[in-house]
C-alpha cells in the first residue's frame, strides 16, 4: 500500500516498540512498518513468546538488509515487571520514538456472576493495568524531548456494551478514556496520541476468548468477510506516516458487513 511520497522518510531511523508482536495485528504492523520504511526502522518486538519474535526477525531481515530489530520478552500482564524490563533495554534502543499498545486479550464468554477471577486477572492486567504502566514510562521520557507517537490499539466494543463480553468491552471503555485524557495532558506539547478501534478482525483472539474451543471461534467469523491484520496494519502505518502536526486521534475500522457490535449481517 502506498502511504504518500514521504512515508519512507517520517518513519526513517525510528525506535517503535510493539507489543504483543509476536502474532496477529502486532506482527502485521510490524511487517508493514517494515516496508513502508524500506527497512530503515528500528523494531523493538514484544511480547511472551520469544521464539515466534524470533522467526518474525528473521523473515523481516531477510527481505530488509538494513533493518534492525530487537526481540524483548515480557508479559504486559505481569505489570509490576515492566519498569524493570524497560530499563533493561540496551542504551542505544532505550529512547521509543513510537508506542504502539496492541497486546490485548478476552478469555471466557461467561456472565457476571459466573466470571472466573483468574479471568478478571488476565483481561485487566493485560488490558488496562499493564497499558498504562509502560505508557506512562514511555511518556515520560517523549515530553522530555517533546517529541513521540503513542497509539493505542482499542476496539469498537469500547463503545457499546455486550452481554458475555463484560471484561473486555469494560476494559476497551477505560482504555478509550485513558487515551483521551492523555491526549487532553499533551495539547501543549508534539505528542501524537492516536487510537485505533478495530471492529471484527480475524486473528487468534477468539480462540484465546473461547479458551482453545476452535469451533466457537470459527463461528465468530463465519457467515460474512472480517478483516484481516494487514487491514488494521495499513490504518495504523498511514495515520503514524501524516505530517507530524496531523494527528488521525481516533479511527473506527469495521468490515462492510458490520454496523456495531451487535449489528453484523450474516450469510
């Protein structure tokens, strides 16, 4: 996808840090930050699984000789972990020009009454708590050089409630207005503040919600075309490649067949 003529350059000899990078829209984001920079990026990959962080660094190398790219194990959800490992990173990947939130998850698809605690746990440490402890690090060292994109990857359950999706549309919501208030605290400086609210997308989400049941996921995409990572990807390169005064602040994305949550035309 072509982004602009000055794509390439504004990405140029950035540090972006991707959580949850390991698979899904992490890892498609990642890809096309690649190539929209021609490989002239710096690529810190994060996430659990390190291993798959590793085969992603090695098929991006291959294709982009002069990228560089750092695999970074961590948990977001093990929170109290994250100061630690960010000052871990070697000196010269420890300034982030670019954060990108992606890493989330929902896990059960039970009512409130009969929701697991460990479920509560996951989704929240994940979801809210981990988000905000790195990109509360991050910020502060981007007002120290008033420069930096934050970008948070949300979703469109942010927006309305659903039955069984308790967790994770409430912990979307607190995402969503942590991101405007944070948008609101940098208006005097040349933070970017950028959300992204995909609608149905496929990827390994519904089977981590349906805890591997692969028959419930499939149906959660069967019966109509749902979007794909690179979707997401491109949406999230082209508002990081406007100029550095335009800020795309919040983008809903939705495949044709969707509405809203709750409204979603089926074959």
């Amino acid at each position: 996808m072509s982004y602009g003529t000055r794509a390439a350059e504004r990405l140029a000899g950035k540090t972006i840090l991707i959580t949850g990078a390991s698979s899904g829209i992490g890892s498609a984001i990642a890809n096309e930050l690649a190539d929209t920079a021609k490989g002239n990026v710096r690529l810190i990959l994060v996430a659990r699984r390190l291993l798959r962080l590793a085969e992603i660094k090695k098929n991006l190398e291959s294709k982009y000789p002069g990228i560089e790219i750092l695999p970074w194990e961590l948990d977001i959800s093990d929170f109290k972990r994250i100061p630690t490992r960010i000052k871990e990173l070697p000196k010269d990947w420890s300034k982030i020009d670019v954060l990108i939130n992606n890493a989330g998850m929902a896990q059960g698809a039970d009512l409130v009454g009969s929701l697991e605690i460990e479920a509560i746990e996951s989704v929240y440490s994940t979801n809210v708590i981990g988000l905000v402890v790195l990109t509360n690090l991050i910020v502060a060292q981007m007002k120290e050089r008033n420069k930096g994109d934050i970008v948070m990857i949300g979703s469109i359950s942010a927006y309305e409630a659903v039955p069984t999706s308790s967790l994770y549309g409430s912990s979307k919501a607190c995402l969503l207005s942590f991101t405007e208030a944070l948008r609101k605290e940098n208006i005097s400086n040349r933070l970017r503040i950028i959300e992204v609210d995909p609608g149905l997308t496929e990827t390994e989400f519904a089977l981590v919600k349906f805890e591997g049941d692969s028959e419930k996921a499939k149906k959660v995409y069967s019966g109509y075309e749902p979007l794909t990572t690179y979707d997401i990807a491109d949406v999230v390169v082209f508002n990081l490649t406007r100029a550095e005064n335009t800020v795309v602040a919040s983008t809903s994305v939705v495949p044709n067949n969707q509405a809203s949550c709750t409204f979603t035309y089926r074959q």
